[in-house]
C-alpha cells in the first residue's frame, strides 16, 4: 500500500512540474515580434476586410521573415518593408471599395489579454506592427510575427500540432 501511494506521489508530483515547465515555455518571449490587425468595427463588412488583410500580410510577413535568426533581424526586416505592408493593404482596401482609411504603425503597441488554445497572453505594450482600419473598434486579431508562431499555424481544430509546434518553436528559441 506505501508503494501505491508513493507511486500516486511521485507521478502527481512528476505531471504537476512537467505541467509548469511546459506552461512556460508556451509563454512568448520578451524579445518577440506581434503583429495586430483592429478592424473599423464588428460588422460583417469590417471583419471580413480585416480577415483580407489578415490573410495578405501572414504571407507577405512568412516571405520577408522565413529564416531569420533573431529578432534584432526580424525588426530591421520588418522595420525597411513598411512600404511593402502599405501596399499590400492599400491595394487589398481598393479591391474591397474600403473608404475608411487605415494607419500602420511599427514599435510599441497595446496588445489585450488573449488566451489561445489553453495558453493565457498578458496585456501590455509590445514590439510590434499594428494595422488598424477605419475606427479600430472592431474586435482585433494578432499573433507573433517572431519567432513565427502565426506564420506556421494550421487548422484551427489542430490542437496537439498546434501545441507541439508551439513548444519546438520556443524551444529552440529559447536555447539558441
């Protein structure tokens, strides 16, 4: 019987510190570069722009970024393309007839709290290139640019390779 309970100790014990060191390699780096897209509002309208928008910079940020080694980089990167980034989002709100206007900003923004699959972000002002459409008081889609955790992002119902991803990409971020 002290087996058993021993036993039930130690794998408690055991799940209970791989639970916290998991949690917190999830977490995302100080250094990490996030990118935020607010639409003009909650319309269907507006939120299907930002989804456009959305969908055009993932790939244009995926191309500018794939390889990059650090996020001193990835900054300067980001920091010479504006004018691609404008482009890319002048070009997609003619398409849509979209006459609200837009701002891009690249450096220190607000991020709110999200929690995303399991995994809590805190709120804070973060590196980061934020475009925000029309009012920006719609509700805002963001992700983290570096180390490319939206870039690779599959299926929404993708959980464990979601997680795995997640924790190999930070992984070997953390230990480079």
């Amino acid at each position: 019987m002290k087996r058993i309970c021993f036993l039930l100790l130690f794998i408690s014990s055991f799940y209970f510190a791989t639970s916290c060191l998991l949690e917190d390699k999830m977490r995302i780096p100080d250094d990490a570069l996030r990118i935020r897209i607010i639409p003009n509002s909650n319309s269907s309208f507006d939120q299907n722009i930002k989804g456009k928008v959305k969908e055009k910079l993932e790939i244009t940020m995926y191309d500018l970024l794939k390889g990059v080694k650090d996020s001193n980089e990835a900054s300067t990167i980001i920091s010479n393309n504006l004018d691609l980034v404008d482009k890319d989002v002048k070009k997609i709100l003619s398409e849509e007839e979209y006459d609200k206007g837009y701002n891009i900003s690249f450096g220190l923004n607000y991020f709110p709290e999200k929690e995303y699959k399991g995994v809590s972000y805190e709120e804070g002002y973060y590196e980061s290139l934020l475009v925000t459409l029309g009012e920006g008081r719609g509700d805002n889609w963001w992700c983290v640019l570096y180390p490319p955790l939206c870039l690779i992002e599959g299926n929404e119902s993708d959980d464990v390779t979601y997680k795995s991803l997640v924790k190999e990409i930070l992984n070997k971020y953390l230990h480079e």
